[in-house]
C-alpha cells in the first residue's frame, strides 16, 4: 500500500461535547478505499459509544471533492480481505447502516463531488444540504460497468420515487446541487456562500435538544424509512464480483488512460467521461 493510503483521511473536531464535525481530508479527490474503512468506522463506533454527542457534520477540507469513489488503483485483495462488521453486512454497508441507526443526527454539507462512495455516505447520513454551485452527486458505476456496492439501490427509491432512482443509478451522469434538491437526492441546495451558516445553525440548534427525546425520534422515523439489511446485504458481495468482470475492467483501464484518479477533468467531469467510453 502507497503511503499516501495509510495517512489520516478524517479528521474529527468536537466543537462541543454535543456536536461533532468530521472533516474529509484526503487530497487531492478525497477517494476512498480500503485504508478508510478502519478510520470511518472508528469514528463511527465513537458515535455509538459516546453519550454526550448529539449531532455529527460531515464535510470536505479538498477543493471540489467531498468524497468520490472507490480506490481503484489498491491491490483487490486489500478490499477483499476486510472481515464484515458487527451487523454482519460487509464492511462498507456495516458502516453506513451504523451511522444510520445511531442515536445521532448526523448531517452532510456537500460541496464538490460526492460520487459513488461519497454519495452513499450522504445517503446514509440524516440529512443532507449541498451548496447551489459546487455540489455535484452522482453514482456513474454502471457507466464503468460496476455495479453499485454501498446501498443506493435500496436508499435511493426511497427518496426520490424508483423511475428518478433508476435515472440516477442507469444514467450514470452527474447530479448538480439545484437538481438534487428537486429530486429528494439532498434535503436542500443554497448558494455556496449561505450553506455553512445555515448547516452550523442547525447543528448547534439539534446539539442543545435533549438526546433521549433526539434518539427515540429518530428511531421512530428510522423504523418507517431506513431500508431493512436484507436489502442492502447483496451489494457488497455483487459490487466486488463486478469490478473482476472483463467488461468492468476494460471500462476502468480506459477511465484510468483518460485520467482517472488523477486531478483534471476526468475526475471534475466523470459522468460525462463514463457517458463517452462506449462510443
């Protein structure tokens, strides 16, 4: 492993006892990969074990990127080897379904590129709000022949209706903030310069709730939204299947010839590029 994918990739900020800010800082295009999974998921088992804290933001300390896609460049038997998680699902799904169901509001602030697994981590969070000009989400997967691993297909339709889901997911293009918020994909879009306030506003306001009275609600809502892990549970194992498929890796090879996982326009425009591989 490269030792650019062992440095720390989250950095965690307690504002208060009450309200966590996770910073994304893994540049230059904050991708993730098998050397994440254990820093994500000690932040997350933090989340579940601390009784004080009662919000938790999300957001990106890299130009243009909150999160993007996997670490296609890491040896598959990094990916492989990592054991399930303490839900039993693998070990990206045991994560998100866990920032899920914790007794935490958890939020993100989305400004750059949330793609492929960045996009599920917002999925999996609370909420999400995503800056007018500089949010992009996308799951572009299918254009690279992969199928999706961290649980949009079960996530998605319940947002945003099957036919928009199918549009996100098949399409394969990119989704920019002010079409996101028609969509359902994020709660809100604002002008760049008012998301900050406006997500500080609302984290410091939840963070002064009472916990009990935030978890039992949030429980309450979870029961009659969040898709059961039976859902959710295939699409770790059939993710990993397809990238090895020979269709998956030649699209991959081209996106890697063209400049993927490099900064430049294959990165800032990646629905566009996986749009133009079989034409």
């Amino acid at each position: 492993m490269s030792d650019s994918r062992k440095t720390q990739q989250f950095r965690l900020t307690r504002r208060s006892p009450a309200h966590w800010r996770v910073t994304i800082d893994h540049p230059p295009l904050n991708i993730f990969g098998p050397a994440s999974v254990p820093q994500l998921n000690e932040i997350i088992t933090a989340l579940e074990a601390d009784p004080q804290v009662r919000v938790v933001v999300f957001e990106s300390d890299v130009p243009g990127f909150f999160m993007t896609h996997y670490d296609f460049l890491a040896e598959p038997d990094e990916t492989t080897r990592l054991p399930p998680g303490l839900s039993g699902l693998g070990p990206l799904n045991d994560m998100l379904v866990r920032l899920s169901r914790a007794p935490v509001v958890s939020i993100a602030s989305i400004r750059g590129r949330a793609t492929g697994v960045g996009s599920e981590l917002a999925l999996a969070c609370d909420m999400r709000f995503a800056s007018r000009e500089k949010a992009i989400l996308s799951h572009f997967e299918v254009g690279a022949g992969v199928v999706p691993g961290g649980g949009p297909m079960a996530r998605l339709p319940r947002l945003m209706g099957r036919g928009r889901a199918l549009e996100v997911l098949l399409g394969a293009d990119d989704i920019p903030g002010d079409l996101a918020e028609r969509y359902g994909y994020v709660n809100r879009s604002f002008p760049d310069a008012d998301l900050d306030a406006f997500v500080e506003s609302l984290a410091t306001r939840i963070a002064s709730f009472d916990k009990q009275a935030i978890a039992e609600t949030k429980r309450f809502v979870d029961v009659a939204s969040l898709p059961p892990d039976f859902e959710i549970a295939p699409e770790w194992a059939v993710c990993i299947a397809s990238i090895g498929r020979s269709a998956a890796q030649e699209r991959i090879k081209m996106l890697l010839e063209r400049g993927l996982h490099r900064p430049g326009d294959v990165e800032e425009r990646l629905g566009y590029h996986v749009g133009q591989l079989g034409r």
